[in-house]
C-alpha cells in the first residue's frame, strides 16, 4: 500500500471501523518507526527543527499512537519509547532545574539530543531516497546474464549432483581421518570456536563466490575442532535453508552454493 | 574505435560475467605495457560513450562492464523479466546508514533509526547488498556490517567513494522542502480537529 493510499484508506475507514475489527487486519507502512513520524509532525506543522514545541508534537505523537491502537494495528515498543522521551524532554522543560544541574549544562536544551537525533535522521532517509532513485541493475539496466549452471560448469568440470545427508557424513568421516594424530601435551587454546562465528564465515564466504567446498573451509587450519564446528555449521546452514550442498560425483569434493538466488522477492 | 588492443580489451569485458577490473585486464594482457592498456580503456570507453547505442561501458564496482542504457528499460524488460530487487523506504535508509557509516553495528543504526532494524538488515543480507565484516571488539562483540561488492554493482557505483555525499543530498533537497510546505492545507485541519485525521493531514 503506497503511502497516500494508505493515508486516504486510513481517513476513510477510521469511523467506520467500529464493528470490523475482527474481519480486517490492516498493515499500516506508513511510517518506518518513531523518528519517521516525529518528522512527519514537524513538516506537517510546519515547525523549525531547532524549536519544536514539544507539547503540539507530544499531542500529535500520542494521538497517532491511539489511532493505530483503535485500528486494531500492533503499536511497536520503539513508538512508546519515543513517547516516554518526549514525555520526559517536555517534564524537564517544565521543572526548574536545581543550581547543581544548572552549573552543569547551563544553556543545555532538553531538546536538544532529540533534534541532534533528527537532523541526522533525516539525512539518512534522505540518503536512502537517493540511492534508491539510482539506476539499478536488473531493475533498470541490465548486463549480459550468465545463467547459474553454466558459470557451476565452468567452475567444476564434474558438473553438480545434489547429495543426502549420509554422503555428507561420510565425507566429513574422510576428512576426520585424514588429520594428523594428535600431540596431547598441547597447551589448551585461549579461544574456542563457536558454530555461530562458523557459519557467519561461511556466509561471508559464500557472499565473495558462488560455490565454496568443503576442504577449502577447513584447509588452513585442520584440526578435529575446525572439522566438527565447520560441519555442525554446515548443518545449521542447511537446516536454515540458506544453503544447498552438491557433490561433484561419487566420494568426490562438495561443494555449497547459497540456497537465496537473486529472486528474492520483497522483505 | 582504431587500434586492435581496445578491441582485445572490448572482447575482454564482453565476456566477462561481472565487472573486470582494469589491473585484471593488465594481468591478461601481459604482452601490452599497463600503459597502454591504461590509454586503449580509456578509449574504448569514449568510444562507447560517443556511440550512445542501447548499451554503455561503465565503471562499476571497481570494474568495467557492459550494461544497457536505463532510456531502454521498458523495452528490454518485455523480454528479460527484472528481478525485484525493489527496497522498501525503511530497506533503503538501513542501506544508506550501513553505506555511509560502515563498519556499523546493529544496536548503532537502531539508535539512528529509533527502530529495530532485525528483519530489514536480515534482507539486505539476503540481498546480498550488505555483509559481516566482522565482531566489534567491545563487550558482547557484536556485529559489525558493511556493504558489499554486490551493492556497488546493483546500485552503479563506481566505489564508496563516488556515493554522493551527504552534504550534496542536502543540498539537492533544501529548495523543494520548503515549496513542498507552503502547499500544505493546514488552516482547515486545525480549525476543526476531528480525532480521525489529526496526525494525517
């Protein structure tokens, strides 16, 4: 739902809501979180950014908080965190301040950190704006397409052939047996290796290439550890669906390809 | 378009399945001075340039690579379905605070954006736009993201370096706001303040 329809869908439908909450379930994409709407506000109300009056905004803010409360939307925690310190920017305007605090930040503006927050907020969205307008490949412009199995061909002469659990275990029994005895009066490493630090590795690797193998995870450091981690990764992986796992023929190397091609569709 | 080495080098790009590098293409073209190849790029590229066909030689990515002009969008896509690679607005500005300020953590462009930022950064990893580079070395190591070689590509840029600076989409941007406002119908809405459209104008 684009944005003024959204709007108009909103005005139009609020008093009418009243005995349709249970049939619609509305998704408001309105505002992209707590500052998005702040902004709104202020452009609305034709505020300076550097003097907003908080009491109009707070209003507005806790009003649009209960509109989409009565439209049966599910109101965020980060929208009430915004409201509590808006809240609480408006409280310290009103209380004065003692001599000690006054000593402190004398010509402080409560609200300035929001402001400060704003601004840069505002330049971010900006920015996404603007790279968002560029010429996108595969939106806009296009280059030659080299189809997926063709570039795996030209990877791996062996050519793909999906394989099952048992073969993967097998091949990680392989390696098991290939790595060297082990001395036993090593000193005990400072650091372990987590599955978690595992996989975020793996998928950075496979952001640089499409297809990685399995002895190129595991070649600079071969040790039992490595190996276990690198396949219960694997498996995470898998279990995930962020990855598919070839082999290139029988007892030969594996290889892992990202599950996600480029078709995803929108989040 | 004369001298051969700029059609080696045309052949070169043509066949490449992403952008390549200009030290690539040296590497390749081994028997030619890096000069030279340096001189004969430059003139493919104006060469393209003052064709103006359907396609153009661009620098992306740190690479060269042939791409069609985005005048033929339309026609193009009524042959090659576009991918949707569409971002939402709240997609966009999490890529633009990972591009601008990378390395960034997490918990960082929350505090920027005043919103969890979980799912999004979840699917711009997916689009493979944004990337881990690694654990910030503070308590709780946490992640730290960057942007990746796929955003440069998908986006057209040449490097970092050439994204507009903040300070210039400031500037593009002051003139219209102000337009923008004084348009807005603000007498009646405040006249009458119905609770149904007060925060919607």
């Amino acid at each position: 739902m684009s944005r003024s329809e959204a709007r108009h869908f909103i005005e139009d439908a609020a008093p009418l809501l009243d005995g349709f909450h249970e049939q619609y379930s509305v998704h408001l994409d309105k505002f992209d979180g707590p500052m998005d709407l702040l902004l709104h506000l202020i452009k609305k109300n034709e505020l300076d950014i550097y003097d907003i009056s908080i009491a109009v905004i707070t209003r507005q803010y806790l009003d649009y908080i209960k509109l989409m409360k009565d439209l049966n939307l599910e109101v965020a925690g980060d929208f009430l965190v915004m409201a509590a310190t808006l809240l609480h920017i408006k409280s310290r305007q009103l209380l004065p301040l003692d001599d000690q605090e006054e000593a402190e930040d004398e010509e402080a503006d409560p609200r300035a950190e929001l402001v400060r927050r704003l601004l840069e907020y505002q330049q971010y969205k900006e920015a996404g704006m603007v790279i968002g307008a560029r010429a996108l490949l595969g939106r806009e412009v296009f280059a030659r397409a080299v189809t997926e199995p063709f570039l795996l061909a030209a990877q791996n002469e062996e050519g793909p052939l999906e394989v099952n659990l048992f073969e993967l275990v097998d091949a990680f029994r392989v390696l098991l047996i290939r790595i060297p005895a082990e001395s036993f009066h090593d000193v005990a490493p400072g650091d372990s290796l987590s599955i978690a630090d595992c996989i975020n590795e793996i998928l950075s690797l496979l952001q640089e290439k499409e297809t990685v193998q399995f002895d190129d995870l595991v070649r600079d450091e071969l040790t039992r550890e490595r190996i276990i981690v690198t396949f219960l990764a694997l498996l995470e992986l898998c279990r995930l669906k962020l990855i598919r796992i070839f082999q290139g023929n029988r007892h030969g190397s594996i290889w892992f390809v990202p599950a996600v091609t480029q078709t995803l569709s929108e989040e | 378009m004369s001298s051969t080495l700029s059609s080696i080098i045309e052949s070169i790009i043509f066949t490449s399945d992403s952008a390549i590098s200009t030290d690539r293409i040296c590497d390749l073209l081994d028997e030619f001075e890096r000069d030279e190849v340096r001189a004969a790029l430059s003139e493919l590229a104006e060469f393209h340039e003052a064709r103006g066909g359907g396609f153009e030689l661009v620098a992306v990515a740190g690479g060269w690579q042939f791409r069609t002009r985005a005048t033929y969008q339309s026609y193009v896509t009524r042959h090659i379905k576009a991918r949707s690679s569409k971002f939402s607005q709240s997609a966009l500005e999490t890529l633009a605070i990972v591009a601008y300020r990378q390395p960034i953590t997490r918990a960082e462009i929350e505090h920027l954006r005043g919103v969890d930022c979980g799912g999004v950064l979840k699917s711009l990893l997916e689009k493979r736009v944004v990337r881990i580079l690694g654990k910030k070395d503070i308590p709780g190591r946490p992640l730290i993201y960057g942007t990746s070689k796929e955003f440069l590509e998908i986006f057209g840029l040449k490097d970092l370096k050439s994204l507009p600076t903040l300070k210039e989409i400031q500037a593009l941007d002051e003139v219209p706001q102000y337009e923008r406002q004084e348009e807005l119908p603000l007498g009646q809405t405040r006249a009458v303040p119905v609770e149904s459209d007060l925060p919607f104008e």
